[in-house]
C-alpha cells in the first residue's frame, strides 16, 4: 500500500524513501508488541500478547510460525549483546532470558521482597544491564495476565544487574512508564509515560534524562516530546539520533532537538517497532492486529 507520509520538517525527506511502502507483512492478532530483530539468524520475534504467544516472521522466506507458546502473556523483548532474547512477561510478572541452549532463565521477578506489577519494555545497555518499565497493564484485568493488585503500588522503572543480581528503582515518578531507550551515546534515557490511559489528561509524553557517570543514576527527565494522536508507547534511535516512536496514527519521528519532523500514517494504531534487516534500514511496526514494515533512509544505532 502506498505510503502517506506527513512531512513537517524538511529534514523527514532525508530520513525516509519516497518510492518505498508500507508492506503488512502478516495480520490475524490481537495486540501486537515487541518486536525484537536477530540479525544472525534473519528473523523477528514479537508478542500478541492476549493470544498468549510469541510469533516468529523469517526473512528469508517471508513466513510467519509460533515461536513460543504460552509465552507467560510476553509483551517486549530486546536482544542482549550475547544474541540472547530478553523478555517482559505479564503473567509470571518477571524479566526472562532465553539461553544459548534454548532454556529459560527468570531473571527477576521481585524487587525488595515484593513482586513487580508486569514488566512491559525493556533494553539492555552497553554494560550488560537491563532496564525495563514496570506498568500495571499485565495485571489491570485477565486480558494481558492474570488480575491482580500491584503489590508495590507503583509503577517504576528499574536497572537489573546480571552480575550482582541486583535491583533497584531508577525513577519514581512515572503515572505508566511504557517504552524506553538509550540515545545512540547512552548518555541519555528516554521513557514514555502512558499514564492518560489510566489518569484523564494524564501523561501522553517521552521523557529524557541524563545517565550519570556511574552509567546507573538518572537526572533530569524533562518532557522531551508530548504525543499529538494517542500515545506513545515503544519507540527506537536510528544512528543519528532520530527518535521513531510508536503513536496512535503510525510512526512519528523525531530529531534530537525535539523537532516532530514527519509521520508514517498507519491504518492501525502502534505500540512498538523495531529496525531491522541485514542493513538495519527497515522499520517493523507492530500495530494492533498486524505486523507492518517499511525500508527508511536511516539505520537503528546497532544496540538492539
Ligand atoms: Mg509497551
């Protein structure tokens, strides 16, 4: 389908491809989230995560199989340095890793005794540790997890130590924090806030902090970008800085200034994306019901 691009600043030309389209590269689920790309192996992975499976789409031959199920309602995934898929899980309430071997590894579930709420985004630093968002969205109703009531009574997002085992709350004052990212130099953290899902008029924004020198306390947390259609929920740097986020209307783009430079209209509403491809020049979209892709004039900084 032809793509309707939304230029608003002249610098969105340079970043996308004039003759390329949207391709809906599969459909037939129910909410469609973190897609996490293996360049090794020419696939992607990403979560419907009322279905309760994690689906596989392979490049090399364009078809799409179940890859895990149940998958414990995942929602996002990254991909560690060592190749390894990490995951949020709404239903064991936990981050996992896949092994090597295939086996699967909880890697936190509890934070000072208590349980987190339902992990729902998650990156890993250069550093080897793991960052994720910890809404209450898995555990608000029995669609996406099992209901329950959050034992912690916030939602936080926190920095999970592999090699100290440890875990600690990086923000506290976060409505719903949802996606996040490093820029390309990780000397800053974007975290969106989908708070207005739950707060009338509440949080609809991304914001930036600055990552200190010790790589793990946080300042600042400006909004950098407020969303203008829905919300923001998953979102990725290209190598330049350019910040493409999921919206309720398709893909927004952002540069490091803050400038709305452009949208991909979409004919669902998104919740995550991902670059991929053996030159990590092609968006895949999670969007609702279906998995989307387009080929852009940009690349994802190589951290996952
Ligand atoms: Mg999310």
């Amino acid at each position: 389908m032809p793509v309707p691009y939304t230029v608003l600043d002249e610098r969105f030309r340079r970043v996308t491809l004039g003759t390329a389209t949207l391709e809906t590269l599969w459909t037939g689920g129910r909410w469609l989230e973190g897609p996490a790309y293996f360049a090794a192996g020419r696939y992607l992975v990403w979560s419907d995560i009322p279905n309760n499976r994690i689906l596989r789409w392979d490049e090399t031959d364009g078809s799409v199989s179940v890859f895990r199920q149940p998958s414990h309602n995942a929602n996002g995934h990254t991909v560690d340095r060592e190749g390894r898929l990490v995951s949020c899980e709404h239903q064991t309430r936990a981050i996992s890793r896949i092994e090597i071997d295939g086996s699967r590894t909880v890697l936190v579930d509890r934070v000072g005794g208590v349980r987190l709420n339902s992990p729902n985004d998650v990156i890993v630093k250069s550093d080897g540790t793991i960052w994720f968002s910890d809404p209450t969205y898995g555990i608000d109703s029995d669609y996406e997890g099992d209901a329950a009531v959050s034992e912690i009574g916030a939602s936080h997002v926190y920095r999970y130590d592999p090699a100290s085992q440890t875990c600690a709350a990086v923000t506290s004052d976060f409505v719903k924090p949802n996606g996040l990212a490093f820029s390309p130099d990780e000397r800053h953290l974007y975290i969106a806030d989908t708070g207005a899902t739950h707060v009338r008029g509440g949080p609809h924004h991304i914001r930036r902090f600055a990552v200190g020198s010790d790589g793990q306390t946080l300042s600042g947390g400006e909004v950098f970008a407020t969303c203008d259609a829905g919300l923001f929920d998953g979102f990725r740097f290209d190598a330049h800085g350019n910040l493409w986020t999921s919206a309720g209307d398709g893909v927004h783009c952002y540069a490091p200034d803050g400038v709305l430079l452009g949208k991909i209209s979409v004919p669902e509403g998104v919740a995550n994306l991902c670059f991929g491809g053996p030159k990590r020049n092609r968006l895949f979209i999670c969007a609702t019901t279906s998995l989307y892709a387009i080929y852009v004039n940009a690349q994802g900084c190589r951290r996952p």
